[in-house]
C-alpha cells in the first residue's frame, strides 16, 4: 500500500471516529426528527371484527375461532387441517 493510500485510508477512520461521537446518544444531532405514525395501526373493520368477537363471550372458540385457524393454516399450507371433508 502506498503511502497515499495509507494516509487516506487514515482520514477515513478519524472521519468515522468524528461521525461516532456526533451520534444523538453522544449528544449529537437527532438523525430523525419527525413525527413516526405509531405501530401498529388498526383500522375501525378491524377494531369492529374484534369487539364482535368480545361481545359474543366466546374468545377461544366459535366461529372466529374456527375462522382464523383456516386463515393461518391457508398461509402456513396446512388448510387441510381445518377444511371438513364428506
């Protein structure tokens, strides 16, 4: 490596040293500094779907029951589990 190299490869480490110390827990600048949306966000057919299961009284079991079962084991390729066959 030739001595050119060597300095600029050098710079470039103090350099990344220096950005260290500007970090925002070190009492830099924030690197973020607008709002987020909060997570998770739900809308009103959601939050509907899970108070009519909470009204109905029956939480771990009953059609919702059933019906989420089906959607998770459709995604995971094992619907067969849960579909009724004659």
């Amino acid at each position: 490596m030739d001595s050119q190299h060597a300095l600029l490869s050098a710079n470039r480490l103090t350099g990344a040293a220096n950005n260290m110390n500007n970090l925002a827990i070190n009492g830099g600048p924030k690197a973020v500094t607008n709002q987020l949306p909060g997570w998770p966000q739900f809308d009103d057919k959601a939050i509907s779907a899970v108070a009519e299961v909470l009204r109905s009284g029956r939480v771990n079991y009953g059609p919702a029951r059933t019906e989420w079962n089906l959607r998770r084991s459709m995604r995971s390729g094992r619907a067969d589990r849960y579909l009724h066959r004659p």
